[in-house]
C-alpha cells in the first residue's frame, strides 16, 4: 500500500525504500508557514497517494482534478498571466472542499476521512510535493513471487464448476479479489492482491492469434503497482499463481492477443511495463514522459486505460496527461514500434465499438469522447459530450433511430450521452450524438447486455446519500428512465458499478461501504435483466466495486 519512501514533515526523504530519490522539495521552512509532524505528514502522505493522487497527480499538477501546488502561474497565449494554488486557498476553505466535495465532480470525503485527517490533508496540499523515486527492470524483478510453480498448473478446471460464470469481484481498501460463482453464488476466496485493484484484464478471443483458454488467467493491477497472476482453473485456495511489481502507483493492465505477454502502466513512474504471461517476469520498461498535444514537456505522463486491440497484435495505451494514445506493436519486443495519436487530454477510460476495430475512450478534461481507428492507427473522431465523461468498460447497443450506438455516463454532470459508431453502415450517424439522457447524478459507470433492453447507469459522484445509493435504467427503445433503484439506504454506503452474468438475464450491482470499507459488509446486490425486480444478495464482501464475468470479458461483450 505503501510507495516505499518515507519523508519527514519538510518532505524530505529519509527512508527510501526501493529506489535512491532523484530529488526532493522541501516544504516551507518558516514557523508561520504550513507544517506538519513527522507521523501527521507521513499519514497524510499515504492518505494522499490513496484517495488523491489518481485525479490530482503524485506531484499535484492536475489531471482530471485540480492542480494542487502550493502555488501556480499559468501564461495565456495572448499574455496573460493567472496565479492560483493551495496557498491562496488557504485551510478553512480547503477543509471545506475535501469534507464537502465539488459539484465539479470531487466526492466528499467526510465519510472517509476523520475530522483530523481533513485538517491535515489541507495542511499537506500546501505543503511541496515530495518527488518519488523511479523503477527498474531490476527493482521490479525482485518484487516477484511465484505462488505456484507453472509445471503444477492443472491441464483442466480442479473445482468442476461453471468457470466461465466466474465473476471476480474488486475488493478494493483491503487489497483483494473475490471469486464468485454466478451460479450458485458462492464466494469462493478472497485473493489477496495489491492495494485498491483498479482492474482485472483476462486473456481474450483474438482475431489473429487465440490464446490458450481465453479467460482462465486473470491479471489484476493495483494502485500500488503490484500485478497479479489469478487461474481460474485452481482450487480456489490456490488461484494466486505469481505478482510482481512494476510501478509504485498504477492503474491498468492488458493482456496480448496471442497470451505471451501482459503490460501494466504506470501513474508513477509515468511507464509502462511488459511482463512474461506465464512468468511474471518483467522483460521491458518504456517512460511515457515527453510533449503533449500543447507542445509543453510533461514529466508526470501516466498511463491511464490500457487495451488489447482484438483485431490487431497490439495494444493501445492512453497516455493521460500528454493527450495521446499510443498503439504499441508487440511483435517485435527489441525494435518496439509505437505509433503516438494526438488526441485531447486528460485520457481515462475507454472501450471498444463491438467491430474490434474502434476504441472509443474519454477525453474527460476536454469533455471530448475520442475515437481511434485500431486498423489504421490514426485519429478517427472526437466528440463533445457534457462535463467529464466516464464510461469505464462502456455500453454498446442498437437504437431504433441511430443504428448502433455507445454510450457514457459524466463526472460532472448527471448525463448519458449516447452517440453512433457504426461507420460502415451509418456513416451518417457515425460518431455524432444521437440523444443523451439527464439522470439524477453524475456517475462513474454505465452498462448493457446484447440481451437485454436496458442500459445502466450509476450515480455515485452525486454528493446527496440518496442519489450516489441509486441506479437508474434506460430503455433502449426510448431512451428514457423506466426504473431508479435505490440500493441502499445504509449511511456511508453507495451504488457504483454493474455486470451481467454470462447469458445476460441478471445484472450484479455493487453496495460499496465506503464509510467502514475493512468490514465485511458490503454486497453485490442482483436483479432480473428483463423484470428489474431484486432477485438476491451475496453478502460478507469488503469494498466491492468492480466486478467483471469471465465470459463477457473475454469474448467482448460490452
């Protein structure tokens, strides 16, 4: 959970623990100045990395959520100068915003924070940001563990169950997966993996080469750069096979289409990785630093969505603060090919038109959806949408009007917006807006089933219990809400995030306990896909948010 350094309350590093710092800031040095001690400013250092750095960046300059330096200067293109920082905003006014949240999109983190860690994280963001140290092949090397030895993998499924029914289920502040079966709705583990899984990526159906047993392995990444191996095939009390690390904080991870390698990208060092699929041995290291589509140098580039293209031998890596997308070749590991697509910042989440051919992905800054053309490598569209689109694993369907159509839900604003993506056919409707629906809330998440007539749509970044506890159904024929489901009315806890099952006749909902994540109470809540009546609940989970069924997964279905 830890980025292996410590600091003391100048921020200056005393305890590095995989690297050598390349340097590092001290915070203000004068008695009236912001100042913290030595536990307050290490607490909050930890604090910050878990439940800020993902919009706000390790060093504070800004992404998705605002820049967070002490103190900012910006220069216009017509001259003109705007300063701005923490400093300026000053203590009472930042305690308000990390208790209350921004219509912007910030949650309010009263819920997860306690008064005193508020008033110590204001203190901490006024403060410079201490500098992280970078990572090697070596270092990550040596980070890796194998749990069980590849020549005692199982030639088939040990626990005779419906495996490709599995749904693994993020379990997100205390560092671990859940295997459920979707058929009998068991829990069957609980995985210990890194801290906060962003992601699980399976190996895929792939056009050009087929891995062997497209969905058995499963590779988790989690904030804290730690990758891991899960096989789907072990008794449950066996299904963590390898890790390794590759990254102090890190966000996503994809599996090549033919099954040999994995690729983890990381936030910090801003680089992604390539790792053995069978190993777990890491065996290169490409920085993402360099110009962004503004012509400015970015040190903090991260990598935010990575993707198996499903028609090509490569992936494509969202280079979040740089505003490109990178479609890497791995076909040749020693002479890397990497075409660089200008697109807009700051890229997050992205998914694939049901062709394979078209990665769509969220440009959310710009409140820009961006589309790419995998076949051609080059720009395809870009189209504005509302405040800070979301989609995470996207929603793919037929429209009476448009043809075929995805859609996202907004950060910051409560809105589905839903345009064409079939240029083919509808070269017309393609990659313009066929209509968007106003919800309640601004969500992080929305879903559909080729089988059913629905769409999904979260609403957990609305500050108001009520809302951020329920879920609201779109008709596919109409475009309208037909149904608003309210989880839970249970103080601290919200809806977030949706997975069919395998035939598409249940949909899974998490109730994610913010407030007490470390107890065992959260659930995932399941409905009927066609009546929308509540149909169940499996209880004892810790955190649940992400959950992601074998067979959707790995034949693409969005």
């Amino acid at each position: 959970m830890s980025l292996g350094i410590s600091y003391n309350k100048t921020g200056r590093a005393f305890g590095v623990g995989l690297a050598m710092l390349l340097g590092s800031v001290a915070a203000p040095a004068l008695a009236e100045e912001p100042a913290l001690s030595d536990e307050a400013f290490e607490s909050s250092k930890q604090l910050y990395f878990e439940q800020c750095a993902g919009c706000h960046g390790v060093l504070r300059k800004g992404a998705t959520g605002k820049n967070l330096e002490p103190h900012w200067k910006k220069t216009a293109a017509d001259g003109t100068v705007t300063e701005g920082g923490t400093l300026q905003l000053g203590q009472e006014r930042l305690e308000k915003i990390i208790a209350w949240g921004t219509e912007g999109g910030m949650n309010n983190f009263s819920d997860i924070m306690s008064e005193q860690e508020i008033k110590d994280m204001a203190t901490y963001i006024m403060m410079d940001a201490p500098k992280p140290p970078e990572m090697s092949l070596e270092q990550m090397m040596a980070t890796r563990k194998v749990y069980v030895e590849e020549e005692d993998y199982p030639t088939e499924p040990l626990h005779g169950r419906n495996w490709e029914n599995f749904f693994v289920v993020i379990e997100r502040d205390v560092g671990k997966v859940a295997v459920i079966d979707g058929d009998t709705k068991e829990v069957l583990t609980h995985i210990p993996t890194g801290y906060a899984v962003h992601v699980l990526k399976a190996s895929e159906h792939h056009a050009l080469e087929e891995p062997e047993q497209p969905g058995r392995f499963w590779y988790t990444m989690g904030r804290d750069g730690k990758m891991t191996k899960i096989d789907l095939w072990q008794t449950p009390d066996k299904m963590l096979v390898s890790e390794v690390k590759i990254a102090y904080d890190a966000r996503d991870v994809a599996v090549s289409g033919d099954g040999k390698y994995v690729i983890g990208g990381g936030y910090w060092p801003p680089h992604f990785a390539i790792v053995d699929a069978q190993t777990m041995e890491p065996v290169k290291v490409v920085s993402t630093r360099g110009v962004n589509v503004d012509g400015d140098y970015v040190e903090e580039a991260r990598v935010a969505a990575i993707y198996t293209t499903p028609n090509e031998p490569t992936w494509i890596v969202a280079v979040k603060e740089l505003g490109q997308l990178w479609q890497v070749d791995y076909t040749d590991l020693d002479n890397l090919r990497i075409d660089k697509i200008d697109s807009a910042k700051f890229l997050h989440d992205g998914f694939f038109d049901p062709t394979g051919r078209y990665f769509q992905i969220a440009a959310n800054a710009s409140n820009k959806m961006v589309v790419v053309d995998t076949e051609t490598h080059k720009l395809e569209a870009m189209i504005d949408t509302a405040a800070l689109p979301h989609p995470g694993p996207g929603a793919n369907w037929n429209d009476p009007n448009c043809g075929p159509v995805a859609g996202t839900t907004h950060l910051g604003v409560g809105t589905v917006t839903v345009w064409g993506n079939d240029p083919e056919n509808r070269p017309d409707d393609a990659w313009k807006i066929c209509y968007e629906v106003e919800t309640d809330g601004p969500g992080l998440f929305v879903r559909t089933h080729p089988n059913s007539d629905y769409i999904w749509a979260d609403q957990t970044k609305h500050p108001e219990p009520e809302v951020q506890q329920s879920v609201q159904v779109i008709s596919k024929e109409t475009g309208e809400i037909v149904k608003t489901i309210q989880i839970t009315e249970d103080e601290g806890s919200a809806a977030v995030h949706f997975e069919f099952n395998a035939d598409g006749t249940e949909v899974w909902v998490s109730k994610w306990n913010l407030s007490d994540s470390l107890e065992p109470n959260g659930q995932i809540v399941i409905f009927d896909a066609k009546t929308l009546e509540e149909i169940g609940r499996i209880e004892g989970l810790y955190a649940p948010t992400g959950k992601f069924n074998v067979y959707n997964r790995s034949n693409h279905v969005t």
